[in-house]
C-alpha cells in the first residue's frame, strides 16, 4: 500500500467516525453502510495493535524509546479511562 493509499484509508474512517459522532450527538438513530462498518472495523484494529504494543513492549524497550512508551501507555489509560 503506498502513501497516498493509506493517507486515503485514513481519510474514510474518520469521515465515518466523524459523521457517526455527528449523528450521536445530534440525537440522530446511527446508520452505518458495509463500508462505513469495514472502515470503523480498520481503525479499531489498529487501535489495538497499538494498544498491545503499549502493554507489552516495555521489557523489550530499547534505548531511547522508554519516554515515547510511556507517553503511549498513559494516552492509552487515559483514553481507556
């Protein structure tokens, strides 16, 4: 996948994210098309492998990476919270 591609993947799921966010706040029932739902489930996948690397890179941090894990890891509480 190139650059361009996955900035454009980017792109659609947070249009969805966006648009269902919109709908929730306004009151509006939540629809979501197959593509809209695939995209939704694209980003949650990634959240996660994000979120596990979080958890459990720490005894493998390498030099130098040990500010930028907790940085991840207290986002990610902070989120979950």
């Amino acid at each position: 996948m190139t650059v361009r591609e996955t900035e454009q993947h980017f792109d659609v799921r947070h249009r969805v994210i966006d648009h269902l966010r919109c709908a929730r706040e306004q009151g509006l029932p939540l629809a979501a098309s197959q593509a809209e739902v695939q995209a939704l489930l694209d980003e949650v996948d990634q959240l996660q492998l994000v979120a596990h690397a979080a958890n459990n890179l720490t005894p493998f941090a390498l030099c130098g990476l040990e500010e930028a894990q907790t940085v991840l890891r207290d986002a990610l509480r902070a989120w979950k919270a």
